[in-house]
C-alpha cells in the first residue's frame, strides 16, 4: 500500500494542520487503522491518490486526538474538583471519525453483500 509523505499531504492533500515533525508519525497510524479496515471489511480503492488521500485525512484527526485526549469534563471551583475523560468513549469516537475519513475516499463494505 502506498504511504502519503509530508510532500503529498501539503502539495496534493492541501493539508497544513500536522507539522511536518508530527506527520510520519500520525501517518504511520493512520495506515495501521486502514489495514486493520481492511482485514475487518472489505475495502476497495476507487481512485490512484484515494488512499495516500484517506491517510491524511485519518492523520490529521489522530493529530487532533493527540492534543486533546485525556482533557478536563469536568470542573468544580469549591474544593477543586477536576475530572478528565480517561474513559474508552473517546476512542471509540476516535474510531468511528477514521472509519468516516476513510470512507471518504474509499469504499468500505462493511456488510456481506456485494
């Protein structure tokens, strides 16, 4: 599978969200969740940059995770009480953004009809 670089996320994708420090990184994960997509569901690839495609848009909201994950739900000023979501709902949010990126760009069966 082609892997999308730092030149074709700002010059193709037209990304500018990830610095170009952070990208290999989110983008290396971004492919890990597509081939994971792929053993799971059936995955075809409609167009030559469709997938260099869908990982820059899986990347940036890895990026977007990696900033904000773990931040405060909640908040109480007497006595300070703090809360932060380390519950496993924000993973699977983030698991069903990247489903939805990906399916931007590629057409992902995920039932047993053709």
């Amino acid at each position: 599978m082609p892997m999308a670089d730092y030149a074709f996320y700002t010059d193709v994708y037209m990304g500018s969200r990830i610095p170009e420090k952070a990208f290999s990184g989110m983008a290396l994960r971004a492919k890990e969740a597509l081939e994971r997509f792929q053993r799971i569901y059936r995955v075809s690839v409609p167009g030559e940059d469709s997938y260099k495609m869908a990982i820059c848009a899986m990347a940036e909201s890895l990026y977007a995770y990696s900033k904000h994950r773990g931040g405060v739900t909640a908040a109480s000023v007497g006595e300070v009480n703090v809360r932060y979501d380390s519950s496993d709902r924000a993973g699977r949010q983030l698991q069903r953004e990247l489903y939805e990126k990906a399916s931007v760009y590629l057409d992902i069966c995920r039932g047993v009809g053709a």
